[in-house]
C-alpha cells in the first residue's frame, strides 16, 4: 500500500489523479522500464487535503 496526502492549496475546488508507477530493474525477461500499477480520482475542496491509499496488487509486479 502506498498512502500520499493530496493538497489542494488554491481557491477553487479540484479533481486529481494519484499515480503509483513501478519499475523492474532485474526482471529476467525483457519488461517495461516503468509501469502504472494504481490510480484513484480524488475530489478535493478548495484549500482542503486528502489522504489517498492505492494498493498495489502483486499482479503489477509480474511479467506476462
């Protein structure tokens, strides 16, 4: 699990897209240098933050 805070420091309200990307550095088949693994759309007010927890499955570790 990967938890960020998300702050949305202006004066209107927002929407954000919260990444997790991973990388294979020692895969022993040819594998993307990075790829996204998570992503969640979160609403935050204006002038407001927001706690995000994406998980990452271990799915976005393997290599098809």
């Amino acid at each position: 699990m990967v938890t960020v805070t998300v702050k949305n420091s202006g004066t209107v309200d927002s929407d954000e897209v919260v990444q997790v990307y991973v990388k294979q550095p020692k895969a022993s088949v040819p594998a993307p240098r990075v790829r996204l693994a998570a992503f969640a759309r979160v609403h935050v007010p204006k002038a407001t933050s927001k706690t995000v927890t994406l998980t990452v499955k271990p799915a976005a570790h393997s290599v098809v």
